[in-house]
C-alpha cells in the first residue's frame, strides 16, 4: 500500500470505515474466525508452453485476456484445489531467445505481469524449438513429488517441433520423464498446419493429453461486459487494503508481488483485471491476493497472534499506533474486506449472466479455448479425486 495512502486511511477515515462498513452481510466471505483447517488441499499444477513466435501474436493477446478466467475455472473444483502455474515462452535458435521460464507459482500476480511481458516475435522458419520448450517445462519446472496432485501441461504453437538438431533432447524421450513424474501434456494446435497437427497429436498420444485445434486467434471467449470497470475498480480498492509485514527481506520479496500487481492495474485491459477480481474474491484465490505474512488475513484468521509480531517488522505507519489501535485497523479492513468481495460477487454473477446471453447468440462456446481447456480439465483431473460440475468462468 503506499505510505501517504496508508497513512491517509489511519489516521483519517477509520471511523468512516466503521461507520461504512458496520456489518457483515453474508456473502461468501463471513468474518474469519480462529479455528484453522489443517487438511491438505489437492494440487493442480498447470504449465502453460506458449510459442511467442510472429504468427502467434493473436493467440498470446488471448492468454493475456484470459489466463484469469482460465485459472478461475481450474480453482473451482471440489475439494477446492491449491493452483499453481507456470509458464515456458519459446521461440528457436538464432531469435531472442530460445526458451524462457516463470516457475509453478500461486502468485499468479507475478506470473501474469511476466506473461504481459511477452511478444510474438521472431520464428520465420516453419519449425520451432519445441523439443527444448517442453524439455525444459518437464526438467525445469519445480513440479510436486505429491503423487496426487493434477500435473498438466498445454502445449500451445502453430508449427511442428525441429527434428533435425543433433543435440535436441527429442520429444519422446522428454515425455517419458513427464510421465514419470505424473506429468500429462496436452497439446492445443493454431491454426491449420497438417505437418504440426500430425505432431501434435503424437505428442498428445504419448502421453494421456488430449489434441484440440483452435484458430489462429484462439478462439477465446472475448466479452467486454458493461460490469468490467467497475470490477477493475473493486479490485483495485480490495488491493489497497492488504499490509503486508516482515522482516526487511521479506518485504523486499513482498514489494516485487506489489509492483506486479500495480503493473497490471495500470496495463492490463479492464476485461482482464474484471477476471482478477473475480478469481481474487473467491476461496481459491487467497492465495495470491493475500500471498503469505500479509498482516490482516494472518490475524484476522487466527493464524498470528498481533503480540507476537515484532515491532519492525510491522508496515511502517502501523507501528505508530497502540496496540488497540492496531486491533481496530485490523478489524475494520477486515470488514471492508468482507465488503468489497460482497460487492464483487454481486457484480461478477450479473456479470456472468450477460455473457451468458452474449454466448447462446454467438453460439461459439464449444470450439472456445476456454471451454475446451476447461473440458479437457475437467475429464483429467477427474481421475485424482477432483470434481468439476460448473461451466468454465469467463
């Protein structure tokens, strides 16, 4: 939270706070109490290995567009899982870069402002250093030893893989260490391209995925809803309440998680930061709003004990006020909490229901990326315990 902000919200609207938001209204998000679960979640672990080349660029803008949506969708199912996702960009030898890599991660704030990074650039050969994309995704990546977490890549590009380096680790000897970790790999093809569909579907065999094919565009559910800025604007309101505290390492680690999320509230399109707030005000996206030692969730839950907190460690203006002053901030950001993920909710289901009606007119779910990811999801994860019964978010 900025200082002069921060600041400004304790020492001058506390009690319009209060007066703001006196009652919790019922939502999804009732006032934490101090019992904490300890059963283990599920794991899904879902790496994303995006061709970045030139003839992609219609595919990547609908990454960025959707990768929220996407996410929301692989969250919800029961038991609600813990997700994580990665990303490997690749392109081929003599272009910018051959592979480039963000780790399985539950701050997806992170992974998000690196994927708004990328550019379709480069390729211009026909083939591309698939073989290395998807060795590097299986040996490189920091996937779970938990033998009962979902692990699923997509593989995503519209050209076939080069054969012909000597040195290449070949896709078929790439796969069987992926099932050996319990890894399947999907493939999604762009486009049209026979040599790259004979491919993908060989390499989809190889390991339990599924093939679909897509445009070259994607085929991504784009609906730009009248609810879209008002959302963007929530979120960012339920952004400014977080306090993040620790030691000075730990908030420099903290302070890269605030500066992705600023990025994307200042350059991500209003569509996509509508998608954030509604994965962010749902159980399963906790964890990235909130992350890890972000001081209200951790008391407000019972998890830390404000007493045990050190002094130095707490954000800088807090620490001027006593220790009752710093219970009552607690609990009233702790309600306007409760407040602004009620008000999200509310918008996000009127929300939902105009794309819903958008979709019956256009009548193209079925071939969407969306649907078809949340579909191939759905039927794989199926067989580690998890249950998916509602249609994909968009």
């Amino acid at each position: 939270m900025n200082t002069k902000l921060l600041a400004a919200f304790l020492f001058a609207t506390t009690i319009g706070i209060v007066l703001a938001y006196p009652q919790n209204r019922g939502g999804a998000y009732p006032k934490p109490t101090t019992q904490v679960s300890t059963a283990v979640k599920p794991k899904v672990e879902a790496v994303f290995v995006l061709d970045t080349t030139g003839s992609m660029s219609g595919l990547i803008q609908a990454a960025k567009e959707n990768i929220w949506s996407i996410a929301r969708s692989m969250a919800s199912a029961q038991p609600t899982p813990e997700l994580k996702i990665g990303l490997v960009a690749f392109r081929d030898r003599g272009d910018q870069y051959v592979t480039q890599l963000v780790n399985l991660s539950s701050d997806l704030d992170t992974v998000y402002a690196t994927l708004m990074d990328f550019r379709a650039e480069g390729g211009g050969d026909g083939p591309e250093s698939v073989n290395q994309a998807l060795h590097d995704a299986v040996d490189k990546i920091g996937w779970s030893q938990d033998p009962n977490a979902y692990k699923v890549m997509f593989l995503v590009g519209d050209a076939p893989p080069h054969m012909d380096y000597a040195d290449d680790v070949k896709y078929p000897e790439t796969l069987k260490t992926a099932a050996a970790k319990g890894i399947i790999v999907n493939t999604i093809q762009a486009g049209a391209d026979a040599s790259t569909q004979e491919q993908w579907r060989h390499i989809a065999s190889l390991s339990q995925g599924q093939y679909f094919q897509v445009g070259q565009t994607g085929n991504a559910v784009a609906v730009v809803t009248p609810y879209d800025e008002k959302l963007a604007q929530l979120a960012k309101e339920l952004d400014d309440t977080r306090l993040f505290y620790g030691d000075e390492g730990k908030r420099r680690e903290l302070a890269a998680k605030e500066a992705a999320t600023s990025k994307l509230n200042t350059e991500a399109s209003a569509a996509s930061r509508a998608k954030r707030a509604l994965f962010n005000a749902s159980a399963p996206g906790q964890k990235n709003f909130a992350d890890e030692n972000e001081l209200v969730d951790d008391v407000s839950s019972g998890r830390v004990k404000l007493d045990a907190v050190a002094p130095a460690s707490l954000p800088e203006p807090v620490r001027a006020l006593s220790k009752d002053e710093q219970e009552r901030l607690i609990q009233e950001t702790a309600k306007k909490r409760t407040e602004l993920r009620d008000q999200i909710q509310a918008l996000g289901a009127q929300r939902q229901e105009y794309i819903a009606d958008k979709l019956k007119e256009s009548k193209t779910e079925a071939s969407s990326l969306d649907y078809q990811i949340f579909n191939t999801v759905k039927a794989q994860a199926a067989e580690k315990g998890l249950k998916y019964e509602a249609a994909p978010s968009y």
